[in-house]
C-alpha cells in the first residue's frame, strides 16, 4: 500500500487551528466587551488548571527548578522575548491588526498550548515513522476548539499561531528517527510536560491579569529539562560505580 503524504497530521492541526481562529474572530467581532473579558478570565483559570495538571505529571521539582531558572536565564540573553513581540510587531503591520492589544500575548499563549505536551511530541513521531495519525487528529480537534475560545478573545493573533503549529510540527516530523528515543524515554517526557506545564500557569496569570511574566524567555527550558534527567542519570551512576568499588574487598 502506498505511503500517505508525510506529515498529513502537522496540515490537519495546522488546518484546524487556521478554522478555529477564523470562527472564533467572526463570533468574538459580535461578542460585547464584557463578555470577552469574562471569557478571558475563565481561559485564564482552565489555563492555569491545565498547567497544574501538566505539572504534577513531573517527578523531580528540583529538575524543573533548575531547567526553568537555567532556560530563563539563557533566553533573556537571546532575546527570545523580545525577538517574539518584534515578530508580533511585524505580524501586525503585515496582517493589518493594529487594533489588537493582545495580538503579541496570543501568539505566545496558544502556541505554548499548542505545541507542548507529549501529544504534540508523539503524534508527530507516530505520523512519521508509523504513519499513524489517530493522536495528531485527536490533538488536531482539540486544538480546533481551544483557537476558536482564544481567537473570539484575544484577537488575530492565533492565526499566526497556525503558522508556528506547522513549523514547529513539521520540523518534529522531519525529524522523527533521532526523536524516537527521546520520546520513548517517560521520565524525559514528563519533566519536559511538567516545564511547560508551569510556563502554562504563568499564562494563565498573565491572562487573569495577576502578573505579567515574559513567559517565552522560559521556552530553552523546555529543551533543558529532558537534559538534566539525563546529567542526573549520569550522576547517579557514577556515584552508583563509585560506591559498588569503594565497598569491593
């Protein structure tokens, strides 16, 4: 049987964030400013519940301290947020949405949404090795509707958030056989879902308007977290060998 079209599932969810976002900026135009900003705030507190629970998937508090503290610190030295809010200044005066205030926090919210999380991860490997596109459709649908909410309240911002969802899934999908490994690994996956999970918690403050952090400063520790597991492993054996010869008669 012929092989389907490689990364048919990164088309779908970008496909469907697209519609999303579309359907819910038609239904957001006639929803009056009160009722946003109530919609805002229950985005805010599902979103803060939803990085809880992403959290509590982690094993070791002193992983994600470490990753978020090192991450964050590396990406204020690249810039990562304030090279996000140049491109959401692009954006805005290439799409027209200078009405927007939120144009820049939509783009950073949905796509952390979007795209962390061992869905994002496994369904990209599965469609690509496997050719298996039952999680990519099931995120896919997910993904659909959380645009539309977003979409009706915060503005145009998650249609560029579709274009993310492509690149960075389709570049997962490219690379599927050394990510295999990585993914295969639980502990990796959870310390890394339980990293975006509290950078999650940190958008759903910003959109409670509790505290505004420059969450997309966090985004290397998404990438540190997995090789911290891998450090402390490598640690621990030592130590392990180190023991076993000292206790040798």
């Amino acid at each position: 049987m012929p092989r389907m079209v490689v990364g048919r599932g990164t088309w779908l969810n970008t496909g469907t964030v697209l519609v999303g976002a579309l359907i819910g900026l038609a239904a957001g135009a006639s929803v009056p400013v009160a009722y946003k900003d109530l919609a805002q705030a229950a985005l805010g507190l599902v979103t803060v519940g939803l990085g809880l629970k992403l959290f509590l998937q982690a094993r070791s508090i002193l992983i994600i301290a470490a990753a978020l503290f090192a991450g964050g610190c590396l990406g204020m030295a690249l810039g990562f947020q304030s090279g996000l809010e140049a491109f959401a200044g692009w954006a805005k005066q290439t799409f027209g949405a200078q009405g927007s205030s939120t144009f820049a926090e939509a783009i950073v919210s949905t796509s952390i949404i979007f795209c962390v999380g061992p869905m994002t991860l496994l369904g990209c490997i599965k469609d690509a090795i496997e050719d298996d596109l039952e999680l990519l459709a099931i995120k896919s649908t997910m993904d659909g509707f959380v645009a539309i909410f977003y979409a009706a309240t915060m503005g145009p911002g998650v249609l560029v958030t579709a274009g993310v969802v492509f690149v960075v899934q389709g570049a997962i999908t490219l690379a599927a056989s050394p990510l295999k490994r990585f993914a295969d690994d639980k502990e990796m996956i959870d310390e890394a879902t339980g990293t975006g999970g509290i950078m999650l918690a940190a958008i759903g403050l910003r959109l409670l308007e509790i505290k505004a952090y420059p969450v997309a400063n966090f985004i290397p520790a998404l990438f540190l977290a997995p090789l911290f597991v891998s450090l402390a492993r490598k640690i621990a054996q030592r130590n392990r060998g180190g023991v076993s010869s000292r206790e040798a008669p």
